[in-house]
C-alpha cells in the first residue's frame, strides 16, 4: 500500500463512469489513502471476475484496457501524470463509451430496471 500511496499525488482523484449501467464509483474520490483502497479493491475484484488488464495509450496518455474471459471490453482505465505521480485516475465502464473499441462485456453490467 506505501508504493501506492507513493506514485498518487496528494490531491490525486479517482473519477469512474458506469453511466447508470455498469459498476462505478457513485462520485470522485479524493483522498489518496481511499484512491489507493478502491484500487486495490477494484484489481481484486476483476481478478475474481476472470478479466484482465492489458496497458494501452488512452486519449494519448498511459492506461490499460480491461477484457474479460472472452476478449470483451470491460472497462478503460487512463492515468493522468504529471510531476512523476499520478493526479487522477479515470475509469470508464459505461458500455456506451466502449464500444468503439470492440464487442462490450457485460461482466460491470447492472441490471436492468
């Protein structure tokens, strides 16, 4: 956890973006010690669902592509760095905002109402 909190800046944020469809975090966290919780968690929870991370250039700036067990999109994540650690993390789940990069999971998915 210190090698985390390390690399996040003190002012770092985590943005997510399910767009009412997929799992994310409801609003921004701010606190470096809770951005390194909810990472933490996050990356045990895809490891359960059997998806898996492969880094990726994201709007021009180091992230990585989430697919699940079957080469579906899950999830984009983008790291904003500035300074040598990392300002904000954002994570996109919407499957509206993922489907320019190939076939959508639906391992984040929310049922539907």
């Amino acid at each position: 956890m210190d090698a985390l909190l390390g690399m996040l800046a003190p002012d770092v944020v985590l943005h997510g973006d399910g767009g009412g469809k997929a799992q994310a975090i409801g609003k921004p966290a701010t606190e470096p010690r809770r951005v390194a919780q909810l990472l933490v968690a996050g990356l045990r929870r895809i490891r359960m669902l059997g998806v898996s991370l492969r880094p990726a250039w994201v709007n021009g700036g180091p992230g990585a592509v989430m697919y699940d067990a079957e080469g579906r999109v899950a999830a984009v994540v983008e790291l904003d760095i500035a300074d040598g650690v990392v300002q904000a993390v954002h994570s996109v789940a919407n499957p509206d905002k993922l489907a320019h990069i190939g076939p959508v999971s639906d391992v984040a998915r929310l049922p539907e109402k």
